[in-house]
C-alpha cells in the first residue's frame, strides 16, 4: 500500500470517514514515508507485512472478516508486486509474489465474499507489438511476445498477463465482479529509489548535469502516468460496476516524449544548461514505443488524465529537491 499507486489510494478513500482502509507492504520498493501524512487516521490500519507471507495475509482476512458487516462494500485492490525493470530478470521473485500471491489474495477476496477485485497489471504485456499507427494498441490486441529466446525480462509481462485469466475466470465464474487494468510506466514524486527513469534523470542532473541513459534511449519514446491517475483509474472503475466484467482496462496519457527530450524538460525545470548524456548498456526486447489506446476506460468510466508530463515532473523536481 506504501506503493505509489497504493499510496495514493488510500490517501484518496481515508478522505471519506465512512471508508475503512486497511493496507499492506513488505517495503520491498517503498517506505512509509508516502502515507506519513495519512498514518494516523482512525479509518486507516496498515500492517509491515508480505504478500507471500501465508500467515500474516490470514491475519489481514481475519480483519476484513470482523468488519465486514459494518460496511456496504469490500473492495481488493492488488497494488503489491514486484515492479522495477531491474528485478524483471529475477524470475522466481517475480513469479512468486506476481502470480502465486496475486491468485491467493484473490482467492482470500472470493473467500470473505469481497464484492470487487481490482487487478493492476501491466502495459508490458504488449511486449514487441507496443504501438501501431493508428492511435495506440488496444486491449482486444493479439500480442506479440518476447520470449526466454530473447530475454528473461518478459517472465514480468506473462506473469501479469497470467493474473489477467485469474481474474477473468474469477468474475465469468460469477466468484466476484472485477477487472484488470494495464498501466503503462507511472510516476510519483514518491518513488524511493532513483530506479525509474524520471527520478533516475531527477537525481543525476541534480548531481553533476549528466545523465547515464542505456543506448535504448537514443530511439525509446515513452508516456507517463502520474500516480494520481493511475488512483483516480482505480476509483473510477470501482465506481462504475458495469465495466467490472472481468476484462482489461488500458491506463495511460497520450503525451508521449523521447526520453532524450524528457532530460532536456527536466534540465530546463532544473536550470540545468546544456545536460550531458552518456549512454551504457543496452537492454533486449525493449519496445521503441509503448502507446496504448485507452477509448475503452474513457467509454466506459469517464476516466480521462488530469495531470499534464509538465505539471507531474514540476511536482517531482520540487519534492526530490527538498
Ligand atoms: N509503476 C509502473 O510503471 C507500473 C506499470 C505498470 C503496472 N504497474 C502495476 O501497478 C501496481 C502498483 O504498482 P506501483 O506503480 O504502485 O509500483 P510500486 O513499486 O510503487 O508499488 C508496488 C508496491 O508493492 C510492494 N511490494 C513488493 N513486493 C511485496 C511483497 N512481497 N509484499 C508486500 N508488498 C510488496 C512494494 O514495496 C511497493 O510498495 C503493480 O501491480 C504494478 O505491477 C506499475
């Protein structure tokens, strides 16, 4: 929950006295420096707990159990998961708290009789076959995967992908009503580490004006997603139980940037002149471009970005400088 989609949730739901939030996090990639201003409320209980950990996720069901009658909806949201690309290689972790802890945590919400599972998946799915001409991939894609021939990095892609069917059958089974949504590369002013690529630019300007960037970057073009959209696509599908059919939700903003000219938007936020890139390494199966279509979420939610590449990274440079 300390996770920056996670973080943000429950800052939005303890807003309303009548929710009760209860949240968890191992710490794996975040701290609880994101929900300091939030820790305290009476309607949010948080536990340091893993999601691979049986006993400690039993202790969480217990809870729900014991408040269940005092509220009219349980709603499961999965934000725990293994995520940076560095650790997409590490197929065992990955696959453990990914895939096997998404389908308990699934399960315990069939179990205590949750009204909605939400699943975040991602838009790493689209692999190789990330954009096409005609205004971004869509959910209903045939996909194009790379595979262990080319490069570990894609076990993430098809464990998340895995969670997708879990889901599915879980609301075609009439279990729990649901969906899956498939976020491309959020961002926050709360990232811990530098191991994104907005913070990694941040921190490395910040240091000297240079920026140690993998040779992909000389062609990749990317979009970002605040971490107040990627919330505010949560809220808006548990809102609308007409578009939980077990289905996959594309989540993302439509301004896509070359990564070099995204060092050069930071610079300019940061008065650096003249930023010196290096380039070193290079990463296989890493897609040129990743724009997703995201009519479906709009259709059916009125879900729509509100926070601009220019206003998140101005929210970013102001917190990471303090
Ligand atoms: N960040 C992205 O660019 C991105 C893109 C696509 C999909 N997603 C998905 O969105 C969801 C939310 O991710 P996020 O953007 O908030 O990323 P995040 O890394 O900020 O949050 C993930 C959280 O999971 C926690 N975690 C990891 N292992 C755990 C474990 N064993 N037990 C308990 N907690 C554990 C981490 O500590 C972290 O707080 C994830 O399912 C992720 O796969 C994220």
């Amino acid at each position: 929950m300390t996770g920056m989609t996670g973080a943000e949730l429950a800052r939005q739901l303890v807003k309303n006295s009548d929710n009760m939030v209860i949240g968890f996090d191992n710490f794996f990639a975040s701290s609880i420096d994101s929900i300091r201003d939030i820790i305290d409320r009476d309607n949010l209980r948080f536990f340091e707990y893993d999601i691979n950990d049986e006993r400690q996720l039993s202790s969480i069901k217990d809870l729900i159990i014991a408040n269940k009658t005092k509220f009219d909806r349980i709603v499961y949201v999965n934000c725990a998961a293994v995520v940076h690309t560095e650790h997409f290689y590490d197929v065992e972790h990955t696959f453990m708290t990914n895939v096997v802890s998404m389908r308990a945590f699934l399960h315990q919400a069939i179990d205590v009789g949750a009204d909605i599972f939400i699943n975040c998946s991602t838009s790493e799915v689209y692999s190789m076959q990330s954009w096409n001409e005609h205004g971004g991939v869509k959910e209903t894609d045939f996909l194009l995967l790379a595979t262990a021939e080319h490069s570990q990095r894609t076990s993430y892609a098809v464990g998340k992908l895995l969670t997708e069917f879990f889901m599915k059958d879980a609301v075609d089974k009439n279990r729990i009503k649901g969906c899956s949504i498939r976020f491309a590369n959020v961002y926050s002013e709360h990232e811990r580490f530098a191991k994104h690529i907005i913070p990694h630019i941040i921190s490395s300007l910040q240091q000297d004006g240079s920026v140690t960037l993998l040779e992909n970057s000389k062609k990749n073009k990317r979009s970002f997603l605040h971490n107040i959209d990627s919330c505010r696509s949560v809220l808006a599908l548990i809102n609308n139980e007409e578009a939980l059919d077990g289905s996959v939700y594309n989540v993302a903003t439509d301004e896509e940037i070359s990564i070099i000219d995204l060092v050069g938007l930071v610079a300019s936020k940061l008065n650096v002149q003249n930023p010196v890139i290096i380039y070193d390494g290079y990463r296989a199966s890493d897609p040129e471009r990743r724009i997703l279509n995201t009519d479906k979420i709009k259709q059916r939610t009125g879900w729509s970005p509100i926070v601009t590449l220019s206003e998140g990274l101005d929210l970013c440079v102001k917190y990471l400088s303090k």
